[in-house]
C-alpha cells in the first residue's frame, strides 16, 4: 500500500489496516495481507509503475 485514504471510510486507520481485507472485494486470485516492515524498504524503478486502487480509494503501487 502506498497510501490510505479517509474519503470513502473517515474513520479508518493505520491500526485498522490490519483487517481492510475482510472489506475489500478483491479480484480472483489476489489477495490482502499485512506486514510491518523491520527497517526501511526503498525500492529502485528502473521502467513503469503501476497505481491501483481500492474498494475505499486506498492506493497500491507495482514496480518493474
């Protein structure tokens, strides 16, 4: 996830996160999960990044 976002559900948040994927209608095959990352993660692009979003605006981004 890049981004959450209040417009559709103003009282989501970070600590609600963890269980967005009971909510979400999800295409087949994919699926919700939620990590928290030991340290930071930069991830470096070298072509397209793909943006999408969810059944609440929320934001996810693909590299590569």
């Amino acid at each position: 996830m890049q981004s959450y976002s209040l417009k559709v559900d103003p009282t989501l948040t970070e600590a609600k996160l963890k269980t967005l994927g009971d909510r979400l209608h999800l295409p087949a095959g994919w699926h919700y999960r939620v990590r928290q990352l030991e340290q930071e993660s930069v991830l470096h692009i070298d072509g397209q990044a793909h943006l999408i979003q969810d059944d609440f605006q929320n934001s996810y981004q693909r590299v590569g």
